[in-house]
C-alpha cells in the first residue's frame, strides 16, 4: 500500500526567528500578527510526526495542525497553489 503525501498548515504561537524556522527547512512559513504558519507536503505521517515533535523538542507552542485539501492536480502538475 503507497501513501500519498498531504498538505498541512501548522499554527505555531509567536513569531518564529530564523533560528527556529531553520528546523524546518520543507516547510513555507508565513507570519501573522502573534503566529506562524508552516505549510508543506508531507510523505505520510511519520513526517507529520516529525514535525510534531521537533516542534515539542524546540519548546514552541502547537496552535493547530490541519491537512489541507489541494486540488487534484496541485501536486502532479507542480502547481504548488
């Protein structure tokens, strides 16, 4: 059985230096006003794991973790939207 990677948005409370953003290089960040947003493909969900847990191992706050329906084609075609 193959699994398909899923995108995720992970909420992090505070706004993330570069120190910290650089423990998670696959990820596209995006700041708001008292958060930050990683965004990225995940293989499957050991590597949702893994970034759960770095996330812990860093002392950062978890907010949310969601998978993010992307349209079919989104991935395939290289069309990051």
């Amino acid at each position: 059985m193959t699994t398909r990677a899923s995108l995720y948005a992970i909420r992090i409370k505070g706004r993330l230096g570069a120190t910290a953003l650089s423990a998670f290089p696959s990820m596209a960040c995006q700041m708001m006003r008292a958060e930050t947003e990683l965004t990225g493909w995940l293989e499957d969900p050991y590597a949702l794991f893994g970034v759960l847990a770095q996330i812990d191992g860093v002392g950062l706050e978890l907010l949310e973790v969601r998978q993010v329906r992307a349209s079919p084609r989104s991935r395939e075609s290289g069309d990051e939207r």
